[in-house]
C-alpha cells in the first residue's frame, strides 16, 4: 500500500472551476492546471510537498466545493469532477459537500492517507476532523 498525504482545498469560487474546464476541453491541460492552483493555498501546497518529499509520500488532493441548491448546476459539476480526475489532475478527487464532512468521509475509506493537510482559510471548524484516523495539519498563512 503507498503511503499517502491528503491535501484538502475549499473552492471558494465555481468561477475558477469552470474557467479550467473551459482550458481542459480545449485541450490547455497546463493552464487548467494553474487555474485551480490559484484555488490552492501556495503554504499549505509547499508543506505537503515538502512532507511528501521527506516521508517518501505521494499527495493526494481533495478539492472540495460546496453545495448547490441548483440541481442543472450539481449535474455539471459532476460531469466536470469525472473528466478533471481523468485529464487534468489524476491524483485529484472532488466533491460537494462541507469541507470537513468529506475529509472525515475521504480518510475513513482511505486507509494509506498519513496525515492531511488544511489552509487554516480553508476550515472553520475542527469538530469534525476530531474524528480522523490520521494527524490533521492546519497551515496558517503568511500573509
């Protein structure tokens, strides 16, 4: 089993998400990657990559957005989140929900996931990751 470091990012705009599928679908891959590292705290990124680095592990990113009361809007996102995780970020997984109930759901079926990692813009409450099996690292911004 490989060892694995979980990165969790909150999208905090459906914008940015789009705006990569419509680089992806042309075939931009490289830009639709920028596109959602914009989404991504640079600190939180660096640690993972560095902790991954030093323990021989390899990240995993859960991109998280939260939930629509549109259901046109669910359809499409799912459709997105299918063909992101195939073209343009493979060790990516999406989903919509709230950012701390998915990291607990992520990590209870992912039993190789060491530690995850969290911008502290990112999660607003830890009372729901008390419940992981793993050491949940919180990074604090720079600026």
């Amino acid at each position: 089993m490989k060892r694995k470091i979980l990165l969790a990012v909150l999208f905090k705009k459906i914008e940015t998400l789009f705006e990569a599928a419509t680089y992806a679908e042309a075939g931009a891959f490289e830009i639709a990657r920028e596109v959602l590292e914009k989404e991504t705290d640079k600190e939180a990124l660096l640690y993972a990559e560095n902790l991954g680095k030093r323990i021989g592990a390899e990240i995993e990113i859960l991109y998280v957005i939260k939930p629509s009361k549109r259901k046109t809007l669910k359809r499409k996102l799912k459709k997105l989140f299918y063909y992101f995780t195939k073209k343009i970020i493979p060790n990516a997984n999406l989903s919509i929900g709230n950012l701390e109930e998915e990291i607990t759901n992520y990590v209870k079926t992912h039993n190789e996931i060491l530690f995850t990692i969290v911008s502290e813009r990112d999660i607003k409450t830890l009372q729901k990751c008390k419940e992981l099996n793993c050491p949940l690292i919180v990074i604090k911004p720079k600026s």
